[in-house]
C-alpha cells in the first residue's frame, strides 16, 4: 500500500501561470488520506518561495517545506563542497544562492539550470573556459525539454551536453533522475511504497521507476504520444492528467470523496 505521492509540478499540475483542469480539487481530495506528500521538482527558472507564491495564486494548497527542488539540492552540493560556483540561473532563481556566487572572478565550478537569459554565446564562451580553467560543470538538470504556453521549448540538456563536449568533461547531475534525489525526498518511506506522478518520461518516471517507485505518467505538459514506450520498464500506469492518476490512487485506498 502506497505511503507517500511525489508530484512534479510544471507541466503535471501547471503550466506557467495557468493550472492544469481539475488539478486543485485533485490535491485538495489527496491531501484527506494519510499519504506524505511531496513536491518534487526541476524547476529551475524560480526560487523556491517565488515557486511557491506562483503555486498558492494557482489555488494549490501547499507549504514551502513540501517542496524538494533541485535548486534546493544544489544549494545543499555547494555548501557541502564550500564551493565558488559560476552560476547560470535566471535573476528569480538566484535568491536560493544568495552569498553563493564566486566574485573574484575564479569560479571553482559551474552550475547550469533553465536559464533562457544566459544561454548566449559570451556567457556559455565564459562557462567554457571556466571548464578549460578546472572547474567541475553542475547541472542542476538535463531536461531536453519543457513545456510553455506556446509549445514545446528547450530545456538545459543541449547546452549542458555542448558544454560537456567541447571543454572534455562530464557533468554532474542534481535534479531528477538522480536516485539520491528521489530517495532525499521520501526520506524513511521505502520506494516500494512510493508513487511518482509526472508528465517528463525520462526524469520523472523512469528515474522513479529505476529505484523501485511506481510511475504514474501523466498526458499533459511536455508529454508526447508514445512518451510511455520510450523507456523500460514502461511506466506503472499512464493517466490523462494529474486528476485521473489521483482518482486511481484514491480508488486503490478505498477512498470515496
């Protein structure tokens, strides 16, 4: 029997400013069993409160402290390492590094997230001999891809692997997929007795699978037909949306809200 639900957030239960149908009233009925719940995510274009201010104007019921992000987790690295990273982030991302940033011009690291605004030629030129100069390359994640309101956009993944490839390194992932991650988020709770719902086949739910979680892939966001053949083991389950995969849940506990 399941303890504890992590659910991705950008593109499961919104995409930017807009929710996804039906997902407030999911959670709210969720959140009457005894699950855990956690909110997992790679989000990396927002700070952890700026995050959650966007999340509660959605209608989403939620405290900071349910959410585990891979900002968070990074954060966590560079401490633990007393690293000076050169940090590509969007300015809204930034206050979770705060008095974090090398300023003397000889960063020790770079740490790569979803940072539309940084990604141009003199800055990643900049990344690249940072690299060449010894520091050790981050990703916070490797999305290949994210979904905005106009479609389908690209994700760190492709600057990151360019970045591997031309100063001859290898990154070092934070975020989703990275088993560490998932487990750090259900703390006590064993796999077996965990459920991942997200909408990203690789990250999410084969990353969830991978250490024994079940996957629940949902149909919206940056899901694309045939996204749940794309990996083995397939996913536990494939739900239209976030809604139908909580009615599962609800159904498998004998809940009747």
């Amino acid at each position: 029997m399941a303890k504890a639900v992590l659910i991705d957030l950008s593109g499961t239960l919104h995409i930017e400013d807009q929710a996804v149908a039906g997902a407030v009233e999911a959670l709210q009925k969720l959140r009457k069993t005894n699950l855990q719940i956690k909110f997992v995510t790679n989000t990396t274009k927002e700070s952890k409160s700026y995050l959650y201010n966007r999340l509660r104007k959605l209608g989403f019921e939620l405290s900071p402290d349910e959410i585990h992000s891979s900002l968070g987790a990074a954060r966590s690295l560079i401490v633990a390492r007393n690293l000076k990273p050169m940090l590509l982030l969007e300015p809204e991302a930034l206050e979770d590094f705060e008095g974090l940033q090398c300023t003397d011009g000889k960063p020790d690291a770079v740490v790569i997230g979803l940072a539309p605004s940084e990604f141009h030629y003199e800055k990643l030129t900049e990344a690249f001999r940072c690299l060449l100069g010894g520091a050790r390359l981050i990703g916070i994640h490797a999305a290949k891809y994210y979904k905005r309101p106009d479609g389908l956009a690209l994700g760190p993944g492709c600057f990151l692997k360019g970045l591997e490839y031309s100063a001859q390194c290898e990154a070092e992932l934070v975020g989703k997929p990275n088993p560490v991650f998932f487990r750090s988020a259900i703390c006590d709770i064993l796999p077996e007795e965990s459920i991942m719902i997200g909408d990203d086949v690789h990250d999410d739910i084969a990353g969830a699978v991978k250490i024994g979680m079940r996957g629940y892939l949902v149909q919206t966001g940056k899901y694309r037909s045939g996204d749940e053949s794309r990996i083995s083991p397939h996913p536990t389950a494939v739900f239209p949306s976030f809604v139908e995969a909580v009615a599962h849940i609800l159904n498998e506990l004998n809940y009747s809200l």
